[in-house]
C-alpha cells in the first residue's frame, strides 16, 4: 500500500465493520516520534525538501525523517529561507 520506506510502514493496520457488514481496513494513526537530528541546515531560497532529503540521504523519500525532526505536517511549512532546520540520521 505504501512505497517501501514510508513512514507508515510500521504504523498498525485496523479495521472497522460498516452497517451493511462491509470491513474497511486502515491504517491507526501515526504519532509523530521525538526524533534527534545529527546536523542542521540552513535553507536557501528556492530549496525543496525532497532535494534536501536527497543531499543527507542520497533518497529524497525520505524528505518525512526532516518533517518529523521539525515536527512539521507539511514540508512547505519549512523552507522558509534563512531558517537553519534539523536533519535526522537516515534511521532511528
């Protein structure tokens, strides 16, 4: 259902029974994680985050790891230019 590395992969699955017996299968939410970064950077305008992912991860799926170490939702939330924001390693 998710690409392999996604930051649902290990979030449970549920399920839920609809009045007419139909099972709806979902994911539990997903709390985001306290999460250390191992550096920094300093934003620059016109920068993406999935760029930035890339030059930490060499894999820019992996833009969520910065969401969660800045407790952002939404990766625009965090490029404003000039803000230094936390970089998480790859794992943890």
């Amino acid at each position: 259902m998710f690409f392999k590395g996604s930051r649902y992969t290990n979030v449970p699955d549920a399920t839920i029974t609809a009045e007419n017996g139909r099972v709806i299968r979902y994911k539990s939410t997903r709390f985001i994680p306290v999460t250390t970064a191992q550096s920094g950077h300093r934003v620059l305008a016109g920068e993406r985050l999935d760029h930035i992912a890339w030059i930490y991860y060499n894999d820019a799926e992996r833009f969520w790891r910065i969401c969660d170490a800045n407790q952002a939702l939404w990766p625009p939330d965090l490029l404003s230019p000039g803000r230094v924001i936390a970089v998480p390693p790859a794992e943890g």
